[in-house]
C-alpha cells in the first residue's frame, strides 16, 4: 500500500490550495473494514495535529478546530484519492500536510495505517 500526497506549495494569506491524497495498492475486500482517511499537519517544532478525517464508507467527516469552516475534505472513492480544499489560509497553516489511511484487517485482527510522506504548505506574503 502506498499513500502519495500532492498540491502543496506557496500561497498569499487569505489564499487557498487544494490537497490530493492518492492510495494504490489497496484491495477492497470482506476482510478489510472501517476504512478512513485523514489529513494530519506538523509545523516546524510543533507536535503533529489532526486536521480533517472521512471514512470511505459512510463519508462521516471531522474537522480539528483550528480548520473548521475553512477546510474541507472530501473523497472519490474509485479513485481512491481524498482532497482537503483550504480557503483562507493563514501562516500559521504553514506546515507539512501528510495523509493517512487507516483499516480493520480481518487478516491480522488488527488496525493498521499507512502514512505517505507529506506535502509542504507554506502560507506567507
């Protein structure tokens, strides 16, 4: 399983991006369950902060606070790919945006999670 991000760069205060989080090498199956794919962010020096999740199934979201009526996740399922929309950024967004996809696996009886390698969202004039 591989979990690509994509979209970061630079952008003005008050500027938006749109993030794109693209999984491959995942086999939808009985064995695989309680999907959900999530956006997680870490400034320079600071811990890693949940920003947004969506499970694929029923396509519940939620939102950290600090993002709440400014982001927006969303998902397409057969592309496997989950977005995060950013509207009216600020500076302190500026961080590395990395995505997630966590599972049940009836394989291993556990809850497993891939992470990809992040994408840099810098927000400066």
């Amino acid at each position: 399983v591989q979990v690509v991000e994509s979209g970061g760069g630079l952008v003005q205060p008050g500027g938006s991006l749109r993030l794109s989080c693209t999984v491959s090498g995942f086999t939808f199956n009985n064995y695989i369950k309680n999907i959900t794919m999530s956006w997680y962010r870490q400034a320079a020096g600071n811990e890693r902060e949940f920003v947004a999740d969506i499970t694929s199934a029923g396509g519940s979201v939620n939102y950290g606070d600090p993002v709440k009526g400014r982001f927006t996740i969303s998902r397409d399922n057969a592309a496997m790919t989950v977005y995060l929309q950013m509207n009216t950024l600020r500076t302190e967004d500026t961080a590395v945006y990395s995505c997630n996809i966590g599972y049940w696996s009836d394989y291993v009886r556990g809850y497993l999670e891939v992470w990809g390698q992040g994408t840099l969202v810098t927000v400066s004039s």
